[in-house]
C-alpha cells in the first residue's frame, strides 16, 4: 500500500492518521517533538526539524504523498518536499494562509468582506493605522498566531506605543474590530480532480480565545448558508486547492466577513465524525490521494465540545454519557492546552 506522510504530529495528524489507515494507508509523521499524539497511531514518526534539508528529503522519498496538519511549516522545507513528492494542499494556499498580510490581501482581491486591516511595521505606521482604521481595532502578528496568542485589542489611539512594544519588533496588521451577531466557519474540500464539496456550516463560540464549541446546524438564513459556501468555493478555487481547507467567517445583519482560513482539517470541523459519513479527516485523505471526495452531507446535529486544560477531570463522567469522546493522549493537561473533544449528537438533521 502507499504511504501518506503528514509534516506536523499533533492531534490533526493524530485523527488523519487514523483515518488514512481506514483506506488502507501507511502514514509517516515528520514532527520535531517526540512524543506527540500523531506519533502514536502512525505507521513511521521521522523526528527532526524543519530546517532539516537531508531529514525532509528522507521522508519525502519514503513517503508517496505529502500533506501537513499545521500551516506555519517554513516555505523552503516545502521547495525542498515539492521537488521529490507531490504535496497538498500546494505552496501558494500554504504561503497564503501562514501570513494574515497575504491572506488578507488575497481575500480581498477575490472581491470578498473582510474586516479593514492596514501593514504594521513600526510605531508609526500603527498610528497612522489607527487614524484610518480607528479603535476599537486588534493588532496581531502576521505570522504564527493560534487561539488568539499575538493579538492586543486596541480601545484608545493612547495605547498603541504600549501594544507596538508588545509585537517585540514583528510585522503586524491592525484589524478593524467587527461587530458580529456570530461566528461560523465552513469546512471544505476539493479534489484532484476541482471537484468542490462542502460541510454544513458550524456555529463556533469561543471563550478565552480558544474555540470551545461547534454547534450544527449554524444560525443562518438559507441565502446567507449558501454564500458562506460560495465564499469557501471560491477560495478553493483560487488557490487551486487540494485537501481540506477551514474558512471562518464573521456574520453581521448586512455582510458574511472573511476573518481567516485555515488550510488543513480545522478544529470547527471536528463535528463531522458524528455528524456525516464521511468526516473532513476522512475527505482530506480522499483529496490528497486522488480518490473521489466523500458524502459530507450532514445527517445529524451535533455539538463539538473542545477539552482544553482541567477539562480532562470530566472525562471519567463524559465516558458515562453516550457522547463520543476523542482524547488525543498529549502527556500532560496544561492550562490552555487542547487534550480532547467531545460530539454530542442532539438529533436527526431536519
Ligand atoms: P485560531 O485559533 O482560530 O487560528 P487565531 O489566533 O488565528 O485563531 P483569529 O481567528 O484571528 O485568531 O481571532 C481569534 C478570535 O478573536 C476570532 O475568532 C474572533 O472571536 C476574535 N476576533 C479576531 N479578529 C477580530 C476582529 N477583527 N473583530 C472582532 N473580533 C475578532
Ligand atoms: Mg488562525
Ligand atoms: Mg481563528
């Protein structure tokens, strides 16, 4: 059989793992750390850095496709990847993503909502941005911020010499805030082939700046649930995508507003293992390995809750429930930290 391998070990390469080996592959993780949740259901765990030219071409040759389960793998490890194997999602949706700058601007440039943002590169130009943009605004890393890690709200122009100090010197943007009902997220897929599918949009509310549940059906009225595919469609397309891809949105009473998308198998879309047939991790592997893209279509409502920290004392009381529990066997629960999630199906899809 043929062996995918995944460029991040952690609870996404964990659960694609799993579901890679259902379709009769072989996976091989490429993860610095050692002992990482992916590294305990693959087939192969290849430890080493990503700046690790002779490490990346070893698992490159032992592998027959290549994918990743984070989207801040350094483009040069990709150059050297791409030139011995095929890897999905390709170099543009990776580069795109990994900077909101880029993203933002290409967003944008497909004629799509997003909040106003303006380049950060110094004191001044985050003053000038806040005379355009105005407060309240956020200020966020371009690059390597995750469950809202980089980010400083702004109320008061007073405060931005104290939030430019806190980038400690890295390129940001300044975000309009956006005064939103809600937020949901679509998760989407297309395949060698361009053929597009998407999941049902998931409503997600957050808490701490981490996501904490996912709920399906989302609030939306059936024209804005049609767009916030649209939308995800036409950003597939354009990045000439193949594999999963998340794309949050921000819903407003006037606007669906892109906030971010993420190009791999996304956390909101965790829902659809109790939720569909056939489940992102599931499709992603389908996209990537050329086969036909699954039924995503959703035949139950669901609610994803994330286990994060002290969450993992509940779990002996969630195993007494009949709700399906997934806990990714990270050695210790640390605040803040991501150890499992639950699916509670509340009924048959209407
Ligand atoms: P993730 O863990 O989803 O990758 P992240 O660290 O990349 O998160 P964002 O998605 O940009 O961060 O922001 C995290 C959350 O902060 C959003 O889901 C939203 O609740 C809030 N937020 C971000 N940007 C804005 C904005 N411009 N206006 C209002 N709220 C915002
Ligand atoms: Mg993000
Ligand atoms: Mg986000």
């Amino acid at each position: 059989g043929s062996t995918i391998g995944i460029l991040g070990g952690g609870q996404l390469g964990r659960m694609l793992s799993v579901a890679a080996a259902r379709l009769g592959f072989k996976t091989c993780i490429f993860e610095p750390s050692g002992d990482c949740p992916a590294s305990h259901v693959a087939n192969f765990h290849l430890q080493a850095g990503y700046d690790d030219t002779a490490a990346l071409e070893r698992f490159a040759r032992s592998c027959d496709v290549l994918t990743f389960e984070f989207e801040n793998i350094p483009t040069t490890a990709l150059d050297t990847l791409q030139a011995i194997r095929p890897i999905h999602p390709g170099r543009m949706a990776l580069a795109t993503a990994q900077d909101r700058l880029a993203e933002k601007t290409f967003l944008q440039g497909l004629g799509l909502t997003t909040a106003p943002f303006a380049d950060v590169t110094d004191a001044g130009t985050l003053d000038a941005a806040i005379a355009t943009i105005g407060t309240p605004a956020i200020l966020k890393t371009r690059r390597m911020g995750y469950d809202g890690k980089g980010q400083i709200r702004i109320t008061d122009p007073a405060q931005a010499a104290a939030a430019w100090d806190a980038m400690a010197g890295q390129p940001a943007i300044l975000e309009g805030f956006v005064d939103f009902t809600h937020e949901v997220s679509v998760i989407a897929a297309r395949g060698l082939d361009g053929a597009v599918a998407c999941f049902d949009p998931g409503q997600n509310v957050h808490r701490d700046g981490i996501l904490h549940t996912t709920t399906v059906p989302a609030t939306l009225t059936p024209t804005q649930r049609t767009d916030a595919i649209l939308i995800a469609a036409r950003i597939l397309n354009a990045l000439d995508y193949v594999g999963v891809l998340g794309v949050e949105l921000f819903v407003t009473p006037n606007a669906l507003i892109v906030n971010e998308i993420a190009p791999r198998v996304h956390n909101s879309g965790h829902w659809t293992q109790a939720g569909c047939a056939i489940d992102q991790f599931e499709q992603h592997i389908r996209a990537i390995a050329g086969w036909p893209l699954g039924d995503g279509s959703r035949h139950s409502n669901v609610t994803m809750e994330n286990l994060i920290g002290a969450d993992m004392d509940r779990v002996p009381q969630i195993a007494a429930t009949n709700a399906s529990l997934h806990l990714y066997g990270k050695p210790e629960a640390r605040p803040g930290r991501k150890t499992g999630h639950v699916n509670r199906v509340t009924g048959p899809a209407a």
